[in-house]
C-alpha cells in the first residue's frame, strides 16, 4: 500500500473508534443502589448511593463519610482541596465498592450535595 493509502486508513479507524467511544460512554450509567444490596459479591463495581451523612471524620488526607439511609456504609474520600460536609447533609455519592477490616466501604469519586 501507498503511505498515503495507509494514512487514510489509519485516519478513518481513529475517527470511527472514537465516534464508537463516545456513543458507548453516552449509554452507561452507573447503578443506583440501596447499602443493604451492598455484598462482597459488588467488590469493584461502580456505584451510586443517596443517604444523610452521619458523621465526617477528616484525617488529613482523606475523608471518611459515615452514611445512613437507615443502614450505614463508610465512604473514603481522598482530599485535594479544603472539603467540609457537616452531619446531617443530604449526599449522592459515586464510586467503587471495596472491603476493608471486613467491612464493605465505598471509594468516593464524586460526592453531589442534595437538597
């Protein structure tokens, strides 16, 4: 083949897979679900939970949120900036499912307060 043949080709390809991309990434949305659905076995998924913040423990670099819907779940947020959520505030939270201590937690990517 021609360079110019081939550049072509390779052209085309990065156009399609990136329209692909974008028409995948519009169709997933992450799960809404309740902390009592929470099991070992959603270790790793993706996650979004509502709830009122119980209690918020800073600790330098990280957050841990103490959310309640009326079961409790700890979130872990990892802090860049000055970040205050007072007790009995009304979250959505986004993030991934892990254990630790053997307890199920949640790895906050994004927190959204609610009115």
């Amino acid at each position: 083949m021609e360079e110019k043949s081939l550049l072509r080709l390779a052209l085309i390809c990065s156009l399609v897979g990136i329209i692909a991309l974008f028409f995948i990434s519009e169709n997933m949305e992450i799960s809404e679900k309740n902390i009592y659905e929470i099991s070992k076995d959603n270790i790793g998924e993706d996650v979004r939970i509502k709830g009122i913040v119980s209690k918020s423990t800073d600790k330098g670099k990280i957050i841990l949120l103490d959310i309640i819907q009326p079961e409790t779940i700890t979130v872990v947020l990892f802090k860049d900036s000055d970040f205050n959520i007072s007790p009995e505030t009304k979250v959505e939270i986004t993030g991934e499912i892990d254990e630790f201590n053997g307890k199920m937690e949640i790895i906050g990517n994004e927190v959204k307060i609610l009115n």
